[in-house]
DNA sequence: ACAAGTACTTACTCCAAAGTATGTATCATG
DNA sequence: CATGATACATACTTTGGAGTAAGTACTTGT
C-alpha cells in the first residue's frame, strides 16, 4: 500500500476515512455538540419541544429545531404532531435511535466517573 | 424551583448545563469532530505523531497537534518525548482516556449495525 | 549539497455553525 | 384587549473552527 503522494484533496480524503472508520461513520451523524444531548434528554422518554426547551436551557431555539430537523432526517428520531391548538408535538427516539442508548449511556457512566475522581 | 425569567446568559446556562447533564460534562472534552476519531485510533495501540497522521489521512496537520494538544490537556492522553533525532513521540490514552474506550467501542458497534442496515 | 523524514509552529484566510432578534398562527386566560 | 403559551420560521450578524501555506531544527541518506 503506497502512499498516495498529492493527488486527493481533504473531501475525497473524508471520503476515504468515512469507508475506513466507524467512528467516523457516526460523527457524520451525532457529531456536534447538541446531538448527544438532545438524544441524552430523550432517552429519558419522550418529550415535547418546550420539554426539550426547559430541559436545555442553554440551546437556542434556533439550535433546537435545527438538530431535530437533523436528526429526524437523519431517522435517530420521529417527530410525531397532532393537528391541535395550541400545538402538540412530540419527538421520540426511533429504532436508530435507540441503537445509540450505549453510546449515551457510555457516556453519561463516563462523566459521572471522570466527576467522581474515578481516573485520577 | 421557578424558572429564572429572563436574568441570564447563554453562558451562564451552560454552567447549569454542565451541573445538570452528564453528556454535556463529556462533550466539553470530547465534543468535536477529530477527537473521537483520534481516541478510537488510539485504542488500537500507543502511536507516533506520524503514524496518527497516516491513519487519518483527512485531518491536516494543525488540527491533529491541535486536538492533541487539547486531549492531553484535558488528561485523556498522555504525550511522551524522547529526546532524541529525529523525534520520536508517542501518543497513548490515559487512565480517563482508557475509560472512554467503552464510549468509543458503543459507537464503533453501533456504525458497524447501521451499515449492516440493521436499524432499517 | 540537497532532499526527505521527524514533530511541530505560526500567520493568514475563510466559511459554516452558532447566536441575536424578530415574526407567525391560534386559542385560552385574565 | 392584550398577554402568554405553543411550535416553529426567517433575516441578519458574528465567531471561531478549520483549511492553506509556509517555516523550523536536526540528522540521515544519496
């Protein structure tokens, strides 16, 4: 395997780390700051928007429904609204979705470890 | 426990965050793109700085000292020198790095499912 | 003598992600 | 009659994360 000298740019490069790394495969996908987040606060149960809203209070709303959109598309969730008024909207985390509670749960043991002094 | 009106900052927010939900505790450390792609590679074995470089083709050259700069300050690993010419340094994960791993692993299987479409 | 490999550093630029600040539709409530 | 709650949408601005490109110091190999 010889080493490709300059002939890739960075895109095709990603390309070639997407098909060689898992990891990869999911930062494409839950890899932002709000993600884990968001499916943390939904692995709880399901929650309306301004549930969601309360429950992170430092997300702007922009941010929020951004994610959501996102992460719908991305089928890690389902936004489920009935025709009401005022409007009732809830989200729920989809089969997908809940194929990643290991990773959040993994993450969440981790911190409340790291906040206990557990590695140092 | 009433809702704060309207007397605070995104900022100060974030410190309640913080307090309040672990995922946000870990993404403060972990939370970009690179970093769990340089921990899940780290979990194979100690690297060389270019051994890191070779196996993420895609990152450049600033953001992978950058990231590890910023995992070895935040004690996730460890960086060792010797002294030598040329250089020779090695990158291999810490005590809390090594607890990542069960992270790390959850998001490997889980990529590994998806694209076995077995969340379809 | 010059390129190559090692592990970086620094300066400059740029774009997309994130923040700020509004607006919208509908109804209940005071 | 105006405010609040609901679940968003949209325009504008800003910030910082990321890319590009170049340099550094030292030695080995040709």
């Amino acid at each position: 395997m010889g080493i490709a000298k300059e002939s890739s740019t960075i895109q095709m490069n990603k390309q070639f780390a997407l098909a060689q790394c898992p990891v990869t495969h999911l930062m494409e996908k839950i890899g932002s700051y709000w993600k884990p987040i968001i499916l943390y606060h939904l692995s709880t149960g399901d929650k309306r928007y301004s549930e969601l809203k309360r429950a992170i209070p430092a997300i702007t709303e922009k941010m929020l429904i951004q994610h959501l959109k996102q992460l719908e598309a991305d089928h890690l969730l389902i936004r489920e609204s009935k025709p009401v008024v005022p409007p009732f909207v809830t989200y729920r985390l989809s089969k997908a979705g809940y194929g990643l509670l290991p990773v959040i749960q993994a993450m969440a043991d981790w911190s409340f470890k790291d906040m206990d002094g557990a590695f140092q």
